[in-house]
C-alpha cells in the first residue's frame, strides 16, 4: 500500500485534505462525487485529488464500502494538523520504513540553535511526497543558511521530539535484518560519494591555479578496485597527476574501514597516496578543511597511535602435497 501511495506525485495540499475530510464527514459520498465536488471547489484538486484519496485510505482516516466513501470515526478532527502528521509517523513505523526516511544520516540537532535539521540530500528520493507533505503541513520548512537542507518549524520542535523520534527507533528495532543490510549499504554509498564529491570539489579549489585542474577527477567510478577514490595534483607544479586520494567520511567520531586492497596500494604509493578524513557533520560549512594524511600506510597502519583491528578473515583449505 505504501509503495503505491509513493507512486503518487503530490498527496495534496493541507487546505485540500481537510476539504476532502470535511466533505466526507457529512456522510457517505462516491468517489465521483467527492471527485467533482472538490474539482468544483478548486480545480488543482483534478491533479491532486488520487494522492490525497490514497493517503486518507492508507491512514485508514476514510474507508470505502461500496463505492461509497465514509470517515472513519476514530480519526480525531479536533487536532487534525499535529493529529494527522502522527498518523503518517506511526503508520511508517507499523510499516518499518520510518527509520529509511528519518535517521541518523538525515536528521542532525544543532545545538546551537537548538534545531532539528533534515538533510534532503540523503532522504530516499521515493519518499519525496511525504516529504513534501511535511513542508505542507509546516512541519518542515526551508533553512535559511545551509543549501538543500530543512529545519523543523519551531513550533512543532517538541512534537518531534517526543513523537516522531521515539517512533523511528521503533520502526528500526522490527525491520528484518535483511533490509536494515540493504538500506544501510545504500546510505553508506550515498554518504561516500557525497564526501568524494566534496573532496573534488575541495582540491579543484586547493590547486586552481593549476592549468589541467579540471582534470581531477573520482577515479571510483572507472576503476572501483584501484584502491583510492580520486586522482589530483599533490603541487601547482605537478605535471602528471601525482596524488592518489582514498576518501573516509564520518560523523561525531572519527572511524573508518581500510580494505586490504586500499592498504596494498597506499604501501606501494607511499607519499602519493593521501587519506582524506572528511567530517560529514561539517563539510557544509565554509572554509571547512578535511583531514589530509600522506603516506598513511606509515603514520596510520603502521602508527601505534591509530588502533586498528580485523573485521573479517579469508579461509582457504590446505591441499596435502605427494
């Protein structure tokens, strides 16, 4: 049901939905009618009117029986906005998928300000109605400063937090295993090709002066076993590219995972082989600079202050000889 509610381009207005339950609350009503009725009230409802009909049936705040549309008398009118938004919540939670619309990679608290951020960059793009939803009913609304990013309105901050945020661990904790993997990987993807655009970004910047900078590039998406993400110049004077960038995102605290291949490559490249830290919490911000380390097969791998340890080992059977 949730897959073809997404299907949808827009689920409506907020000024829509209430018009659709309004109408509805009177008594039993077609489709049709309900359709012409509404188009006859406001025409943009002809493009809107089949999003708003399936989030109402999918939140069970209507029901259908024999053509004939009724609202379902455990919905609560009385506070329809924060009352209907919970109802989406909850609904994604039933349905673990919350926690792949709102996590710990889309959703950051600033301190500072004291607000809830939504990164748009990593929500699921087949979650763009609900999202869209959100900023209809001023849940969500544009931030001010940060590109692509929005904030939760001000005056539904303590909603949030105490309804929406304990719902997502909900949601979390039931998903099967299996799609926590897949979602995770998908993040995870996401999240790195992010922090390698950034660091393309970042060098092109670093070396401008350099007549082929252009020529930088993601390495990654040529050759994925290279063992480094991106290919630069270590100098304004380098004539080949000499500089062999393998790219680690993180937030809060600093860790990574380093392949065998990549620690091969880096032992190999040694002072043009580079690991690039780069702090997702921050890369937004102005003037950020990444951690830059050269040759870190010696002051990492090799460096009692770094800890490391084997996350997976390879097993061959022994072949007896004679």
């Amino acid at each position: 049901m949730l897959e073809s509610l997404l299907e949808n381009k827009s689920l409506g207005t907020k000024a829509q939905i209430y018009q659709v339950i309004n109408i509805v609350k009177d008594g039993g009503i077609s489709i049709e009618e309900l359709k012409e009725t509404c188009i006859h009230k406001q025409y943009s409802f002809s493009v809107n009117f089949h999003g708003i009909i399936s989030l109402l049936l999918w939140l069970k705040v209507i029901k259908s029986n024999n053509n004939n549309t009724y609202l379902n008398l455990n919905f609560d009118l009385e506070d329809s906005s924060t009352g209907l938004l919970y109802l989406v919540f909850k609904k994604l939670a039933s349905e673990n998928q919350l926690h792949l619309f709102l996590n710990s990679n889309t959703v950051k608290f600033d301190k500072k300000s004291s607000v809830f951020l939504i990164n748009n960059q990593f929500l699921p793009l087949n979650f763009s109605p609900l999202r869209n939803l959100m900023v209809n009913f001023n849940l969500f609304e544009k931030d001010d400063i940060l590109y692509n990013f929005y904030k939760v309105n001000d005056n539904l901050v303590d909603f949030f937090r105490s309804n929406v945020l304990s719902l997502v661990d909900e949601s979390r904790i039931k998903d099967n295993p299996q799609n926590n993997i897949r979602a995770s990987l998908d993040v995870k993807e996401k999240l790195g090709r992010a922090a390698e655009e950034f660091v393309v970004s970042f060098e092109k910047k670093r070396i401008k002066k350099h007549s082929s900078s252009n020529n930088i590039r993601m390495i990654s998406d040529e050759d994925c076993g290279a063992g480094y993400d991106i290919l630069s110049y270590q100098t304004e004077l380098s004539i080949f590219l000499d500089k062999y960038i393998e790219v680690k995102s993180y937030s809060r605290d600093l860790n990574f995972y380093w392949s065998i291949n990549e620690v091969k490559v880096a032992e190999k490249e040694r002072n043009n082989y580079f690991l690039y830290l780069v702090n997702r919490d921050e890369m937004n911000d102005i003037d950020y600079s990444p951690i830059m380390i050269q040759n870190p097969f010696e002051s990492v791998f090799n460096n009692k202050e770094w800890s490391k340890e084997p996350q997976s080992w390879k097993f061959e059977q022994k072949v007896d000889g004679g």
